[in-house]
C-alpha cells in the first residue's frame, strides 16, 4: 500500500523529503528565527517604503527594527506603525517583518465632537484615541476657539496616533490617516476632567467609531510577494471574506502548508464586532481552518489588527518557551508563577454594555472565535482560550484542532522531525530491512527500521512534555516502502498532542455537626 500526501501524484518524480501534517483527524470528542512574525498593514505617503512588492524586516536593507526605522518607511501613525507598536508593546525579541498593500486611496474614517461654552473655571479637555489619553490644561476665561487650538497642537503631536484633528469653528473633526472601511474601527472619547467649567463637549465622554471610511485594499501583490518565505505569526487587520484581503490571505496559508511546498504559517486576525457577526466569518468554509485564528473583543478600544498584533506577540513569546503554553487566563493576573499582566495589555473596552458575557465567550468558542474576557475588578481583559476557527467539518460541529497548542507543538514537532530525517537520510540509497542472515545494511544506505527508530526517538524526546501516548504513536506508526515507485518510502505517524488543563470540577461539601 501506498502513502500518498495531499497534491503529490503516485508518478511524482522530483526527489524530496515532503511532509503532510493533517491537523484535526484523531477521534472526535464532545523559538528560534523560523518563527518570525510578519505584519500586514498599510504605510502613509509619509512612509518612504515601497507598497507591495518589498518585505522590511531586521535584515533588509533598509534594515527596520527601531520605532524610528519604522516610521521612516511605514509613516508615523500608520496602520502598519500601530500594529508594529503593538506587538512590540512586550514583545522585545521575536523577528518582525512587514509588508504594505497599497492603500486604496478611498475615504477615511472621520467623527466629529463639538465643543461649547467659554470657560468658567479651571479643568482640562481630555482626549481618548483608543486607549490613549491626551490633556489640554483650560483656564478661567478661556474661549473655545482658544481650548480647540490648543488641543489640535496637542493631539498632533502625538504623531504614533492613527488620526488628525482640526477645530473649525466650535467642532473637533478627526479623520484617519489611512482610508478604507477598517478606520472605521478607531474609536475616539473626550470629555472635559479635573475641575468645573462651563465648557461642554458634545457627545460627552463616549467612545465613538470613525465612520464613513470605505474602500477596501487589495492584497494580491504583497501575497505575492511573501508567497516564497515562511513567516510563522502573519498579522492581518482584516477580516474581510468578500474582497481581495484576509480571506485570500488564509487561502494561500493553507495552500502553502501543502506538501509540495511545506510552509506552515498561522494567521491572527481580530474582530470587533458582535458576536453573531464574526462567527459567522469564522464559519465561512475557506476561514474555517486550524491555522486561523480570530480574537474577538466587541467595541474594543483597539482596533482589530492592533488585537491580532498583540495577540501574535502573546503567542510567540509563550510558544517559544513552552510549546504547548496554556494561554487559559493570560493576562488575569499571576499565571504558573508569572504575572500575566505585565505582557497582556488590551484593556477592556470602555463601552460596558459591550463586554462578553459568560454566554457570549461559551457561544464565542463554539462557533470559531478566540474570546477575549474582562476582569470586572480593574477592566483588564485576559486570554479564555487561545482556539483557533476550526470549529466545522463540513455542516457537523469538529472541535479536534479547536486549541492553537496543538498547532503549535506538531508544528515543531514536524519542523525538527523532518530537519532530523533530512539530515540523517538525505543522499541515501534505500534497501528492505535485511532479513536474518543477510548483511547489515552499508552505512550509506537506510532501511524502514531506521526511519522508525527515529520516529520513536523524536516521539519519545516530547513524551508526556507535548505529546501523550509516546508508547501507542511510535507502535502504530507505519514505514513502508512503496511496491510500485521502490525509490519512495511512505511514513504515517499518528501524533497525539498532550491537553491543557483547561477545566477543573470541584465540589466542596459541607459536612458540618448539626449544633443543638
């Protein structure tokens, strides 16, 4: 019997060691450099890097690895820099390369605040884009047109963030610096703080979505562009299955982890919309895949793709020190010796009514989204369940590869097993196991019972650390020789990932004394 691998056909003629990981095909049931992140973001006209067609990175030239080098190709404030920033927020060490699709050039995202009344007292006007905070000092007396201006210097200055503003008049217009429908995710609060006036803002302290920015970009020649290298942690801040971006983008990650071409990579994007809403994208067929993953925060205060950045940050920085790290409760506190808080950063969204209720996170993770909790006690969030959107096989619910551990430790595990196979067997001529009284086999030549040796030393290397069941995988995996092409031999390993204590059922009872 043949081994076949996905998009190799039994004539395939071209030598090559080639790897098939099928993730999510066991029973159903109720670091280092090639781990690299890639962000994909739009740069502004200020940015001197090219769009599409070049990556930039830590070892391209230009070389970009400062905040400064950044700005300088991407352009102060852009979506790139902010999704930059965020990953960076703590994660000082994983590579991070980026790429920027052509903004479309279509309408920005844009809201409006008025401001009202000459001052009668002392206070400030405070301004919130996402979770920052910028003050502008009011005296008695101050007019309008006096505290709009100084506020517009204020919160120009402040080149990191993804808008502008400009008082005319009696109103604050904020537009984005990049165009397209994801500006609308910048949210924007101000509110007068730290004293008593006359002055008003109007709306007054409520976070309010740009709106009006429409247009999507394309990615078809920056995919293009990264197609030929692995970058492991790719950064989308789209989300959209009905243009030429996210969902193309998932398609070419599953169509390269294929065999043939044997680059396996993930893809974090965010979503803050509802529930219901993203759900429904993680439900779409091409999005449904184990190699996605979705974190959702309703009406975060950060955008959707400053979420993904972060949540790859999250990511690379615990996979790299356990591969199978349980990101249940990341960010709540001390976690495993570890206060969680001083990596996690997202804060809860400052519109209540938003936050995920219990019902909400258990539909959330049923239905292919990676729910991101709040803490009631300070507003922090924290990580449910790092789950990727593999929730589907065909109509019928499939929660095999629902957790991203066992993504990432067979991703690993598959990377060093196949370095090792290469570089054991590679240039070998190939030979039956020698039956008992024929010669050993020459040192340049291999046999079945080789290979299997080697899948029981890399099985049992990760035993009980991340994977189960060392014993039963290494007995049940099969070696052979193919009957018709003798020069190929086929290997099926059936990997089991070890589980993440996630659930604990504890009951206490009381058994006190009746008192009399």
């Amino acid at each position: 019997m043949s081994i076949e691998l996905t998009g190799i056909p039994s004539g395939w003629a071209t030598p090559g060691d080639y790897l098939e990981l099928n993730l999510g095909v066991g029973p159903a049931g109720a670091g280092t450099n090639q781990y690299v992140a890639l962000i994909i973001g739009n740069k502004t006209a200020s940015g001197s890097g090219t769009v599409d067609t070049s990556i930039y990175g830590p070892d391209t030239t230009p070389s970009v690895q400062s905040e400064t080098d950044v700005v300088a190709v991407a352009g102060a404030g852009s979506e790139a820099h902010r999704l930059w920033r965020r990953f960076r927020q703590t994660n000082k060490g994983t590579p991070v390369y980026m790429i920027f699709p052509a903004d479309a050039a279509g309408t920005p995202g844009t809201t409006t605040v008025v401001l009202s009344n000459t001052s009668t007292g002392s206070a400030a006007l405070r301004c919130w884009v996402g979770d920052e905070v910028i003050d502008t000092p009011i005296a008695n007396g101050d007019l309008i047109a006096t505290v709009g201006a100084a506020a517009v210097i204020q919160i120009n200055s402040r080149t990191h963030l993804p808008v502008t503003v400009a008082f005319v008049t009696d109103t604050f217009t904020f537009t984005s610096k990049n165009t397209g429908p994801r500006a609308n995710e910048i949210r924007v609060r101000m509110a007068i703080v730290n004293g008593s006036t006359a002055t008003t803002v109007t709306p007054n302290n409520v976070a309010t979505a740009l709106t009006s920015g429409a247009t999507e970009d394309s990615w078809t020649n920056a995919l293009a562009t990264i197609l030929p290298s692995r970058y492991y942690y790719i950064v989308s801040p789209s989300s959209n299955v009905s243009g030429t971006n996210f969902d193309d983008a998932v398609a070419q990650i599953k169509a390269q982890a294929l065999p043939l071409t044997g680059i396996r990579q993930r893809l974090i994007a965010g979503f803050v919309g509802s529930q219901a809403a993203g759900s429904t994208i993680a439900a779409n067929a091409a999005i449904n895949d184990a190699r996605v993953q979705i974190p959702w925060l309703q009406s975060a205060d950060w955008t959707a793709g400053e979420i993904a950045a972060h949540v790859a940050a999250t990511l690379a920085i615990q996979e790299d020190k356990i591969w199978s790290y349980n990101l249940r409760g990341f960010g709540n506190g001390v976690i495993a010796g570890q206060d969680t808080s001083q990596i996690w950063r997202i804060p809860a969204p400052f519109t209540r009514s938003a936050w995920p209720t219990t019902t909400g996170i258990e539909t959330a993770l049923n239905n292919g989204l990676m729910p991101i909790g709040v803490t009631g006690a300070n507003g922090g969030t924290y990580i449910v369940w790092s789950t990727t959107t593999k929730h589907k096989n065909g109509s019928a619910f499939d929660y095999r590869s629902r957790s991203s551990h066992i993504v990432a430790v067979l991703d690993r595990w598959c990377d060093e097993f196949l370095s090792t196979y290469s570089e054991r067997f590679g240039g070998k001529n190939l030979a039956d196991d020698p039956k008992d009284g024929e010669p050993l086999p020459a040192q340049h030549v291999v046999t079945p019972r080789q290979i299997r040796a080697l899948i029981t030393e890399k099985v049992f290397k990760y035993g009980n650390k991340y994977l189960k069941h060392a014993q039963k995988i290494s007995d049940n995996a099969i070696v052979e020789r193919d009957p018709i092409v003798t020069s190929r031999v086929g290997l099926r390993i059936p990997a089991e990932v070890i589980d993440l204590l996630l659930q604990s059922m504890i009951a206490v009872d009381d058994n006190s004394s009746a008192t009399s």
